[in-house]
C-alpha cells in the first residue's frame, strides 16, 4: 500500500476520463466520486474499479457524454432514461433531481432505467444528507444470488442506501442484500481466512464459512436467509416497474453488467417538522443507540460513522492505495 | 387446534367490539382485519392477540374512538396524530390517505405519530395492492433487540413492508428485522426444537440456534447480524424525524406498548406507466424467479405466496384456532 493525496488521486482521474471523451464539468464530477469513494475506504467503488470503468466507456457500453432525460412524469413522481451514461453521474444528477421534487411536493420519487453502475451507493446518500434531505434509493443488478430454496442465481444483490442528516455526521446505511460480497469472500479467501458468519451454501448444500467454498457453488446467503431474497425480489419489482427499465432478469441476459434500473426516493422533512427538532430527534436516537451496553469487545456504532473517520484520516495523511493499482491506473494517461 | 369458520369468527370479534366501546363502522373493519389475519395463517396477530388488545382497550392504552387528525402537511408529504386510536383502524386510514395523495401527486407519505400495534403488517400491503398501488410502510416498535456489538436491547425489530400488485396473486413481503421473533422462538422452545439457523447470542456471547438460550439472554439477532441493525436504526430515524413522534428510545420508557410511530409511502406506478406494461413486468419477473433450479428439498416461493394459499384453504376448511384461545375470546363477550 502506499499513500495517494487526496487532490493527485483526483487530479489523475479527471486528466484520464478526459482523455477518454469526457468533458468539463462531467470529468471533473466524476473524478470526484471515485475519489471520494476510495478516500473514505471504499477502493473497490473507487480506484479499485476506475480501469473496468474506462474499458466499459471504451467498449461503447458507458457513454461519456450522454445524461439522463425525462420520459414520463406525473408531479412527484418522474420516469427518466439514463442512455446508458456514467453511472455515478446519472445517479448523482437523479439524487438532485429528487431532492428538486421534495422541495416542491415534500417528496419525490424517481425511477431510473437505462443506467450504468452507480459505483458507492452511499455517496449519493451524503450528498442528499449534506443538503439536510432524507434520501432512500436502491439498484437492481445482475443475477449473483439465488432465491431463497434456489441453487441458480437468479437475485440481484440489489444495493439499497437510506440516509438521514445529522449535525455531527450524517446517517447512511448502504447495504447491498448478500450478506458478504464476492469481493469480500474472495479477500478472505486470499488470506486464508475464514468467514466470521455462514455467508452461503457449498456445493452439498451445507451452510459453510469458507469463502472458497462459496466462491465455488456461487450460492452466497442473502442477509437474513429468506427475508433478504424476499426484500431483493421486491426492490427488483417496484424498481422495473415505475422505471420501465431492465429487471434483474433481463440484466442476466446480457453479457455487460450495463442498463440497470434504480430508484430515488427524497423526502424534504422540514417542510413539515422545524429543523431543530428534526436535529433533537436524530440526536436524542443516536445518543440513546451509542450508549448501549458494549458485548466482550463489542463495538456500538451507526451506519456512517467509519465513513467519517476515514475520509479524516485519509485526508490527513494519504489514502491507502495497492502500489500495482495505482500504476495501472497511471497507465491510462497513455491509452 | 379447532376450525371456525371466517364468518363467525368475524361476527363475534365485532360483537365483543362493540362491547367494548367500538362504533359501526369500525367495528366491522376490526374484526375484519383481525379475522383476515387469522385466516392467512397469522393467528399470532389476530385471534391469538386479540384478548390483550380488548385489555389495552379496557385499561385506556387504546382509544376506541379515536381518529387520526392531520397535524402538517406540504403537498405529497403529510403529519398525523393516531391519538392512541386503533392501531389497525389508525393504519388502514392512513394507508387509504397516502393511497389518495398518490392518485393526486403520483407518489405519497405519511408520517404517523401516537399510534398503536398495527397488528398484521402485510394486511396493508394487500389492501394497497389490492387497488393496484406500491406500499412501503414500517413502524418502530419498543427496544427487543441489542442494535450490533451491544448486549442491552436498544433497537427495534421496526417490521417493514413492500408490496405491489399482481394480477395471479400480490407480491407482499411483510418481514420484521428481527431474524426470528420471540413468538417463534418460544414455539420452537415448547417443541423442544432448535431454530433452523442461529437466532441470537446466548448469555456466553455464542451465536445458537437454541431459542431457550436466546429468550433468556434477550439477544435476539438483527437480519444480516450488522446489516439489519444498521437498517433498524434508519427506519426507526426516519419514522420518527417525519411522524414528530415516539422513537424507539422513547417507547422504551414507558410501561406499555403504545403510542408507535410509522411511515406509509404509496406510489401509484399507473401514473407514469401503462397498466398492460407494469402487469408485464412483474409477471416476467415472478416467472424468472419461480422457475429457479431448486436445491435439495427446496422451494422457491414469493413472499405473499403462502397468504393466498392458507387464505383459500381454510376459508374452505375452516380456520385452525387454539381451542383454549377460542373459549377466552368467546368469554369477552361477557366482561
């Protein structure tokens, strides 16, 4: 590992999606997210993923100047059409959309189709947080987990965030619907370590902590058996339904993990509560969350609050980046 | 187990509310809403609760009469005070309301403060998919569960639904976020059988599938360990933020299980899409899912599936009721 500053990473991002046929600002906001997102420790939706971004603009499956329009629409409630843009730019340009409609209806609500990966759910969730906005949206993807009784994947993992703002740092849940990740079960695997809860079922059908097992029969658990498969079906519906897009099922006929639906859902709450008390009762839960008596070395925290410390140790003294990463990313100056 | 037919069931569940304070209509819609549970199979929040909700009546905890009253509102987004009304009668209201400020707005939400249990949480869902709309509704609940790392129940188990409609029959995932309930886990303890997957920790900090264990620690598991605590706290925020009302924190101080806030969100898909097309939609979707290659033994299903079922054989069969519960139910229609 070796330590990247905040501004380099960002400034070597934007040169490179310009020169792969991106323009200002669009560069400069994108380079922004990947940044961010590996900034506050999460790699994998940031440098960790910026060359597959580049080969999918390469490929003609990611279109750099293209940006979402509207279809259908009906008050609160709007249906747009990525055409297949960046991911992390449609995403962010629906969060703002929403929130334009929360502050004209107290709520509004988008479905998206026709996207691309939006990278780190959760930024979109800070982003709405920091403007003082309740935001809840979630992502069909690509089959990777079967139903619950099922051997054949044929669930998303569906990534839903909901985010609440806070004085003192913000709340944001992002949470994809497998209780482990491919890439998290492939790192534990690669140390040799195994899970610290059954993430899925071996080839036998047994319920297994050994990520290589799971990596094998490509049976990971949805989070709370099947409750998390229920929950992903569901997100999957609501989202294909009112964006009119791409369902989990017609994402796994395609062999590019591109054109994927999504749903913004903004709440404005001080059109309705005074912003102190909407403060007093984030804090007064909060509080009363942290203060719970601690298991044998356990930990207490809200969703969120890693975030915040890492972006303010990242900031201070680099952000941790694989040296083999980096020069690869170095690399795409050139091509 | 004895089967009573719905009818009667029905019929006596209005006279005792009637006994007990209750109007026509709200009578009828009670006892219907509490015999419909029953028949779909969740005696546990219907005939089987049915005595300790007329003892929250007769003690003043609920308020026969009471109505919902709207405290604010901003075009889509809406306030109000259950005033300790009827948690089922408080919830179909409302549910009716955000039903009307989609059909206006395309999408609705409502926070509800000083309600009571709403009972059956799916009941809701199907009403609304009943009339062809998306619900997403949750409630929190007393603090049952020890948010992830504590030891000392600080969350609640805030039960969620997502539902949206079909022409073969609504998709209706009604799931708490506790992994097992504390009713489950005293069934399976008075079997002498163990959970099928760990429930919770025991008094030593071990993850077990033994339900005597958990009921005595009192540390029942989250969903997805981490994840459905982190999703807990959020639902418990935004309930409250937008309601104005109890937070989990706050129901835990007092002694009796009332006075909950909740969140109903309705979105009329029709508005922006073609009635054929959403059909289409979520039959694909259904259809993909369904025909999953099956593990040993296992069955694929939608969350809503085995309602339709229970519901069609014991309105033919008759509904299974616990006799001794049958006798105390009929025993209210004297005191």
């Amino acid at each position: 590992m070796i330590r990247i500053d905040f501004n380099d990473l960002k400034s070597l991002l934007e040169e490179i999606l310009i020169k792969h046929g991106f323009k200002y600002p669009d560069a400069q906001t994108c380079a922004a997210i990947f940044s961010e997102n590996t900034l506050v420790g999460v790699s994998s939706h940031g440098i960790n993923r910026f060359q597959q971004f580049i080969d999918l603009v390469k490929f003609g499956h990611i279109i750099p100047e293209a940006k979402p329009s509207i279809e259908n629409s009906f008050n609160a409630l709007e249906q747009w059409n990525g055409n297949l843009g960046p991911g992390p730019l449609n995403a962010l340009s629906m969060t703002d959309r929403a929130i334009e409609l929360a502050q004209k209806y107290g709520i509004g609500c988008i479905g998206l189709r026709n996207t691309n990966h939006w990278m780190r759910a959760g930024y979109y969730g800070w982003h709405a947080a920091e403007k003082g906005f309740i935001l809840i949206c979630w992502t069909n993807t690509i089959p990777i987990m079967p139903p619950w009784g099922a051997t054949e994947p044929r669930s998303g993992n569906n990534p839903i965030v909901f985010a609440c703002s806070r004085k003192e740092g913000h709340i944001v849940l992002d949470m994809a619907l497998g209780q482990f990740s491919y890439g998290k079960m492939a790192n534990y695997a690669r140390q040799g370590e195994k899970l610290p809860f059954p993430g899925g079922y071996d080839n036998e059908g047994n319920l297994t902590t050994n990520p290589k097992a799971i990596l094998d029969s490509l049976r990971p658990l949805p989070i709370g058996y099947w409750k998390g498969s229920g929950l992903a079906l569901l997100l999957d519906l609501i989202a294909s339904i009112i964006s009119g897009g791409k369902s989990t099922s017609d994402l796994g006929k395609d062999s590019v993990d591109s054109g994927m639906s999504q749903v913004y859902c903004v709440i404005d709450p001080e059109k309705i509560r005074a912003k102190d008390l909407v403060n007093q009762t984030v804090s007064e839960i909060i509080d009363y969350h942290l203060a719970a008596e601690k298991a044998d070395n356990g930990k207490v925290s809200y969703p969120g609050e890693r975030v915040l410390k890492n972006r303010e140790e990242n900031l201070k003294n680099g952000i941790p980046v694989d040296e083999k990463v980096w020069q690869k990313v170095k690399s795409l100056k050139r091509n």
